[in-house]
C-alpha cells in the first residue's frame, strides 16, 4: 500500500509527496513509487565507480561450482564445463536444438531475407539469410526466477 504524504509548495499550494521526493504534476503516485523503487534498486546495485554490482555468471563461477559439489579439481572442474558449452554449440552448428530439461531449449531460427533501414541514414538496404540461437526458459525455471523476485 502507497501512503501519501503532502507537503506545502513555495506557491502555498499543497503537493503529494513520495518516497521523500516531490510528484511531478504528469506523474501518478504510482508512477512516482515505480521511479524511487528502480532508483533504489539501481542505487544498491551500482559501485561507486558506477560499474555494476549484480553478479554475473561465468564459466569459472560454474566450474568453482562444479569443482565444490562433486569433488574435482579446478582444472578437473573447468575442462567438464568446457565440454558441456562446447557440447551445446557443436549441437547448434549441426542444427539440432538443445533441451535440458528444467532449464530451457535452445533453438536454431533460421531468418529470411528482408529489407532494413539504416538509421542513421535512412538507406533501405538488404538484410541476408541467417541463422540465429533463441532460448526458451522452461516454465520450471520460469516459476523459479519468478519466485526469486520480491
């Protein structure tokens, strides 16, 4: 539940406040909750330096994982996920699509020929046939990353 606050504008007006900051007379007060809530989510996940403070996933993370789980030695460790990525990709240059249960599907799109627009210039150009990998999150995971989220 939002509470709202009101505070006395220089004019004498009365204006709704939020979260310590003033709602702007387009905003809502949802609109001014949503602001401050990302604001403070991008504040506690940003350094000093400004660089990013939320982790991302690596191969050693996985295979410092690995390595604690099952027992193996770090180099151990790294040469099982190595194989596993390189499993996948070889599995995608086939073109062959790749489940793993509980987790996702990786597929091969294959994308026609179109007619694009270069942005900058406004030139029509031809965009060539390609191949593309799209992943899809299986709803196991889904309802996990959902849950995550609070």
């Amino acid at each position: 539940m939002l509470l709202m606050k009101w505070r006395m504008s220089a004019v004498g007006k009365k204006q709704p406040v939020c979260a310590n900051s003033v709602i702007l007379p387009w905003q809502s007060t949802a609109d001014c909750h949503w602001d401050n809530c990302f604001y403070r989510i991008h504040r506690e996940a940003t350094r000093r330096d400004g660089s990013s403070a939320l982790k991302t996933l690596t191969r050693d993370d996985l295979a410092e994982a690995v390595r604690k789980e099952v027992g193996f030695s770090k180099v151990e460790s790294r040469q099982l996920v190595d194989f596993v990525l390189e499993s996948v990709v070889q599995a995608l240059e086939r073109g062959e699509d790749v489940k793993l249960t509980n987790f996702g599907v990786f597929e091969i799109r294959q994308k026609g020929e179109r007619i694009g627009r270069n942005p900058r210039t406004g030139e029509t150009a031809t965009i060539t046939p390609r191949r593309t990998v799209t992943f899809r999150a299986s709803s196991n995971m889904k309802a996990k990353v959902g849950r995550g989220v609070a």
